[in-house]
C-alpha cells in the first residue's frame, strides 16, 4: 500500500476520535518513543526522561490534576509511528504527543496527528522540514543546521592540521541523509576537501568497505551521520582497522548508549549537543540529581529532551487553565488540544536545555550549545561527555 493510502485510512479510522468528550482525569499525556528495534537505545532514554518529568511535575499537577504518561512503542519505521499516533489519539484520548524518536518517522506519523489538531512535541526530531509539516507540530529538539557546524569548528581548533575529510552517513535514514548535508555544507565552508563520501545502512554490522576507504583516502578527520549501534560500530571498526585521527559523531552519538558499543575506542569522539547535564539551572539540577537517584548515571540529551517536552505540555495545560478559568478536566478534548497548541507557542520556559521557546511555527529558539568529547574510564566500558566549548 503506498503511503499516501496509508494515511488517507489512518485518518478515516480516526475520523471523531476527538468528540466532544471531557478530557479524563488524570490528565493523559501521549509519548510515542521506540522501545524495540535498533532505534530503542534512544527511545529508553526518552522513556526514562518522561518518566523523571511525570514524577517532578506531579508534585503539583495541572493545579492539583495529576498527569499520566500513556506510552506506545513505535518500533523503528514509519507504520510503528503512525499505529502509536493512532493508539494515542483515537484510544487512549490524549491531549497531546511527545514523538516519535526519528525525524523519517515524523515525516510519515506528524500529518496525521496534525489534521486532527492533536499537538506533538518532539523530543529528536532535528531533520530540516519538521516543524512546517503542520501548525500542530512542534519541537525542542534544536535543528541540525544549527548545531551540526559547532562540531567541525571544534575540530579544527583543537587540530588546526586537518585538511582531508571522510564523510560517512546511514543513507536509509531520513535524519543521517539530512545532517550530513549539513556537515558537507560546513566542511566546504571551512576550505576543507572532502576525501570520501561513504554510504551504508543503520541494520550494517559489517563496516570493513567504508573504513579501507577511509584509510586509503589519507582522512584527518572522519564525520559520522548515524545511529547508536551502527555508528558505534563503524568507530570501533576504524579504530581496529588502524584509523588514529579525529572523529566527529553527529546526534546519534548523543546517548550514553553508544559507549558500551564502541567501548575504548568511544574516546575522544566529539559531539555538539544541545544539553549538559552540568548547565546551571535550578530546573536542571532537580532534574539530573533525580536521573541519577532512578538510572545511577547523568542524563543524556535524549532524555532532557523528553523531559523538556513533556514539561512545555504541562505549563501550556496550566496556561489553557488559566484562560478559560475552566480545570482542564472539565472542558472537551477538542478544545483542550486546539488551545494548548495555542498556548505551546507563547512565552519562555527555562528548561534542563536552558531558556527556550517555540516559534510561530513550533521550531524551538534555543541559546546555549556545547560541543564534548567523550572520555572513557580505564575499564573501556563506562564513559561520559565531558564539555570542550560552550556556544552562545
């Protein structure tokens, strides 16, 4: 079936989910991460964040209302997104969605949601595109085009040498094949050649091809666009293969998932990223000592992103409260989603990610960047981002 019948039936099996019923009490709050597949080393830690954010925010509710995470797996492709949407919208009658994981699966799950006016947060997305695909889309994951660059220019200053890049990415994956455009894009800006330009798929567990390639052409610097499991294997491929020069890894080097993967060899990777567990802010600091007291490890990006957005649903929920001096439990689905969609793009948050707001069309503005370069302990099995630069 192609996927534009696809989601002309999954918006016909969802036609009137949103009635005129009253929102349930507690207040039920979607998020669709991938639990399963090789995308759930992401999808854990979002879980993991969302759950630090119903804990923290129940403290007080929706004024006195408590929230409820109802979760669905969305696997790793499109149909697992578009089936948790339809679960969450059309079953379990959420005010809004914080997902999915991978921006491929937005492009495919976002409209659907969007044409029935069910707001979605997300938590990952960072492919150009996302915001626009409709007024209920929104994200507070920062754009790749932004925080991409950070990387290269971090390179370059800590080895000034480097003239002949490698650049490999995962072409079956919407978000790779989007940032390494981006980092394309910044290596050309800076004067730098592009040695070679490598292919291969996030199921790839054999990287022999593309790393001879790497060495044969002579790299100083090698930048990779993928996931967690693949990525971390191609590193740890190279680094046996003899490769000794810098490496960059793009956002899906964003997890502490990725260190048991290439173990040793994770060291002195450098990462931009849009969080550090170490920004000073009160919020962030209730939210890290509460990770380590529940997982017994800082939090990585992933999570404080999942966090954050379920945190930016709870204060609009409290907005919508405020302007129509109605408790959100007393007022029909549909209106609660149409004015907390509203409501998610006015005003500031100060969040684990910093100070934060959305755009009039749900992209975030963010201040503080980093870039970090993993250390591993002597053991090769325990790592952490330590910050190399911080960009304002």
């Amino acid at each position: 079936m192609k996927f534009a019948a696809v989601v002309t039936l999954v918006v016909t099996l969802f036609a009137g989910a949103a009635g005129a019923e009253n929102v349930s009490k507690p207040i039920p709050i979607g998020i669709a991460v991938a639990q399963t597949s090789n995308v759930a080393l992401f999808g854990q830690e979002q879980m993991n964040g969302a759950k630090v954010a119903e804990k923290y925010f129940n403290i007080s509710g929706i004024n006195g209302t408590p929230i409820k995470l109802i979760s669905q797996d969305t696997g790793g492709d499109e149909a697992g997104a578009i089936n948790a949407f339809q679960n969450l919208v059309s079953k379990e009658k959420v005010v809004g969605i914080v997902g999915p994981t991978l921006s491929q699966q937005a492009f495919a799950a976002d409209p659907v949601a969007n044409r029935l006016k069910v707001p979605v947060i997300a938590p990952s997305n960072t492919a150009k595109g996302i915001p626009q695909i409709g007024e209920f889309v929104g994200r507070v994951s920062a754009p790749v085009a932004k925080v991409a660059p950070f990387a290269v220019t971090q390179a370059l200053k800590l080895n000034p040498a480097i003239k002949r890049v490698a650049i490999l990415y995962a072409q079956n994956d919407a978000f790779c094949s989007s940032e390494t455009t981006i980092f394309q894009q910044a290596v050309k800006r800076q004067k730098l050649e592009i040695a070679t330009l490598q292919k291969f798929m996030t199921t790839d567990t054999d990287f022999t091809t593309q790393a001879t390639a790497v060495l044969r052409a002579k790299a100083d610097l090698v930048i990779i666009s993928g996931l967690a499991a693949d990525g971390g294997n191609l590193v740890k491929q190279l680094r046996q293969l003899g490769y000794k020069g810098t490496i960059i890894g793009g956002n899906g080097f964003n997890t502490t998932n990725v260190f048991p993967v290439c173990g040793k060899n994770c060291e002195g990777i450098l990462v931009a990223q849009a969080y550090s567990p170490l920004a000073q802010n009160p919020l962030n600091k209730a939210f890290v000592d509460e990770y380590r007291r529940t997982f017994i490890k800082d939090p990585p990006q992933f999570a404080a992103q999942s966090f954050t957005a379920i945190q930016l649903i709870v204060e609009g929920l409290r907005k919508v409260e405020i302007a129509t001096k109605k408790k959100i439990t007393q007022l029909d689905l549909a209106t609660v989603r149409v004015e907390l969609n509203k409501a998610l793009r006015k005003g500031s948050y100060m969040t684990p990610l910093g100070e934060i707001s959305l755009d009039a069309e749900g992209d975030i503005n963010q201040h503080s960047f980093y870039v970090s370069k993993i250390k591993m302990d002597i053991s090769g099995k325990v790592g952490v981002f330590a910050i190399v630069s911080v960009v304002k």
